[in-house]
C-alpha cells in the first residue's frame, strides 16, 4: 500500500464542501489514516510550494492558502498517489472532467491563482516529505 498527502484547500472549506471531498475518497476505498484542520503558516507553505518559489503565482497562491483554514489528510490505499490525482482531475477547474473534485465542485474566479479545492502529491517522494511537513 502507498500514502499520500491530500489538502482541502481554503476555497473547499469556506464553501462546505470538505465533507463532500472526504466522501469520495472514502468511497474510492482508499483510508484516512491522520486528519486535522489547520491554519498554514507561511513556512509550512513556503515548503510545501518550494518548487514554485520565483514563479507568478507563488505570493498569490500563499495569500490564497493562509487566506482561511485548510484540511489536511494522510490518505492511504494501494496507488492512491496516482488515484487521487485521478480523482482530483485537471489543475484549471474549468476545463477539469466532469466526475473529477475539481471538474464537478470547481470552475474560475478571474483570479491570478487557480482556486481548484484540492492538493495531492504527486510522487512517493513528494508525499513523504509533504506528510513530514504537514504532520512532523
Ligand atoms: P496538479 O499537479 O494536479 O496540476 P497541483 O496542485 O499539484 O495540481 P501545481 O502545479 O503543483 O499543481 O501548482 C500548485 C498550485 O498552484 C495549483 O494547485 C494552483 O492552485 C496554483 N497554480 C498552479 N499553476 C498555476 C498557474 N499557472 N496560475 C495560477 N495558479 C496556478
């Protein structure tokens, strides 16, 4: 079996739609193994997003992410890494496909980040060290 990290990030929790988010992937029949709400700090963003530090989006998409709490999950199931993002669907919500988290619950807000409810990691070692930053 594999582990992940998973975010509901601020935009699915102010909207209510955390529950609706942890159902699928219940239903998927991967396993919540740790489960918390947090708000961010900037360091713990500042690493988790360290490969997009330089780029346009990056202040944006930290004052999005300490914009409101975020829901952080370690999810655990055989392939989850690559199911989630499976599940989670396309980076822009607009385009994402219906039946996806973010093509279903998500669209664009004319805004410099994409607002698209979800993180997942995206590599056994990305989620090792996302979990390490996220849980210690
Ligand atoms: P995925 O890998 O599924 O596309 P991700 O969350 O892993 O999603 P990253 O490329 O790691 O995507 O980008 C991190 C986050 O930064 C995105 O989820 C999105 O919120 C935001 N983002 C990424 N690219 C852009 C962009 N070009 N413009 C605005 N925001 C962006």
């Amino acid at each position: 079996s594999q582990r992940t990290l998973v975010l509901v990030k601020p935009d699915g929790v102010q909207r209510g739609l955390t529950g609706q988010i942890l159902a699928r992937i219940e239903a998927k029949g991967y396993t919540l193994s740790q489960l918390k709400l947090v708000n961010a700090s900037r360091e713990v963003l500042e690493q988790h997003y360290a490969e997009h530090q330089g780029k346009p989006f990056f202040e944006p998409l930290v004052q999005f992410m300490l914009s409101g709490p975020v829901v952080a999950a370690v999810v655990e199931g055989d392939r989850v890494i690559e199911g989630f993002r499976i599940l989670a669907g396309a980076t822009e919500p607009t385009t994402a496909a219906p039946g996806t988290i973010r093509g279903d619950l998500g669209r664009d807000w004319g805004e410099k980040v994409q607002k698209n409810l979800v993180h997942g990691s995206d590599s056994p070692e990305s989620a090792e060290r996302e979990i390490g930053i996220w849980f210690g």
